[in-house]
C-alpha cells in the first residue's frame, strides 16, 4: 500500500445532485475526490473548481456506469491520475452514486428499459467495483447507493427498485469477501430528495412536495445535504442533518459494516 495525504474518494455520477453533495462534503473533511460524469463535462467541472477553491484537488473523469465495456479504459484513466495528481497508485473511498431513474408500472415496462436500469444499478456497480478493488486501500470505504424505495411502495419503480434492492445483498457480499483487506462496505438508502432526479419531480411538483413531506416523520422533503452529510445552515435541524454518506466514509464509523441506513426523515413509518 502507498502511503499518501490526503485521503482520495472515488464518486460516481457527481457532477450533480446527490454525488455533488457527497463530493462537496468529503472535501471539507480533508478528502480530494475524483468526480465522474456521464454527458454534462460543464457541470463536472463546476465541480472541480467549486473543489479547488475549497483548497482540495479534483478531476473529473468521464463514466458511463451502464457501458461496462468502456471500464478498463476508465480504470486505467484512473490508474494514471493517481499517479500524475496524488503521486499514487491507490486510492480510498469508493462511492457507488450514478444512477437513473424510469417510472414505469410493472405491465408498461420494456425490456429495454429494464435492461438499461439493470446495467447502470446492477451489473455496472458490481463489475466497475470489481475492476476497482485493486486500486483500493487496505482499510477502505465502500458505500453503494440504493433507494428507500426497497421499502416504501411507489407503484411504478418496480424494475427501478429491484435492482436497488439487490445492490443491498451485493453490498453484503462485498463486506463478507472485502473483509480480509479491513475494508467496510455499507449502502445508504436515500428518502425522496429534492434534486433534479427524474426531471426534478420531487423538488419542482409542488403536490408531490407536500405529499412527501406529509408521510415524512419530520414533516419536510431532504435535500441533497441530508445524504451528503453536510450540516444544514438552519441551525433548528442542525440534529437532523449530521449522517449521510460522508460520515459513513469516516474512521468515526470503521466499525459499522454491511448495513443498510436509510436517511428518509422517517418517511412512511
């Protein structure tokens, strides 16, 4: 293992939303973060200067999580990075984020659909890890992202939620055969959130809003920051809003493993 300072964070699909946050996040806790985007190079650079002027080093690598024969490129994009940026050959945190979003009932689904859903939550986050693995430390962090949806019913998100509820029984996996190398692998399973996902439902439907916020526990949406794991500004729900996914990546938490933490504000208990 090559020993280096600061701690490197690997985030996929953090150009935007959630990964943004998560990548903002690691940063003020002293981690320099390689950000991967889909089609958006202008937002993914937004990013890495948003970083930089916090006084951490970003890249950003372009990904595409449901193509999983353009990985070994991507991993050896990876594989020069650490070496030209951090002066490495490892890094340590891995954050399964990228995804998508398809509402479609169980009778209206194509096999084209389901197929594209499996690709990009499934089958990419199992082998992208997979080819992975080797460049992450001994004592590491996974953290794959899943969706309350495994528990609370929407119709329309079965295909979506199946295979969200699978990366829980991988994460599972990767704990047990991960655990030789110290490395602690957990999936967050985010509540409805208000960022631009499918088009910004939850955020920008003012029904859908108040309808979220009325089978919440603490009566409102989360926002980006609730899964990041910043501290919200207003100091009334500052109790609220200190776990997410950066703090799962800390050594405050090398002991939790395996477990799925949902961060819904309670949503439909």
């Amino acid at each position: 293992m090559t020993n280096h300072s600061p701690e490197i964070a690997l985030v996929t699909g953090s150009s935007r939303g959630l990964g943004k946050s998560t990548a903002l996040n690691l940063v003020k806790k002293g981690v320099d973060v390689i950000v991967t985007y889909h089609s958006n190079a202008e937002e993914a650079t937004k990013v890495v200067v948003q970083i930089e002027s916090i006084g951490a080093k970003a890249v950003a690598l372009q990904l595409d999580t449901g193509n999983t024969k353009t990985f070994d490129s991507f991993v050896q994009q990876v594989k020069q990075l650490l070496q030209d940026k951090w002066q490495t050959d490892r890094f340590d945190f891995l954050v399964n984020n990228a995804g998508i979003g398809i509402n479609a009932s169980i009778a209206e689904t194509t096999e084209e659909e389901f197929n594209h859903l499996m690709n990009i939550h499934l089958k990419g986050v199992f082998l992208l890890t997979q080819k992975l693995l080797p460049l992450i430390n001994d004592g590491g962090r996974i953290v794959n992202v899943s969706t309350g949806l495994t528990r609370i019913i929407f119709p329309g998100y079965a295909a979506y939620a199946s295979m969200k509820g699978a990366i829980k029984t991988l994460t599972l996996y990767m704990a047990k055969e991960l655990g030789s190398r110290q490395i602690a692998v957990n999936v967050v399973a985010p509540g409805a959130i208000e960022t631009d996902f499918r088009g910004g439902a939850v955020r920008d439907n003012p029904e859908m809003n108040k309808y979220v916020a009325s089978q919440t526990a603490l009566g409102c949406v989360g926002l980006p920051d609730d899964i990041g794991g910043a501290l919200a500004k207003l100091t009334v729900r500052v109790a609220f809003r200190r776990k997410g996914i950066a703090s799962l990546l800390s050594e405050d938490n090398q002991w939790v493993n395996a477990q799925r933490i949902e961060v819904s504000g309670g949503q439909s208990i």
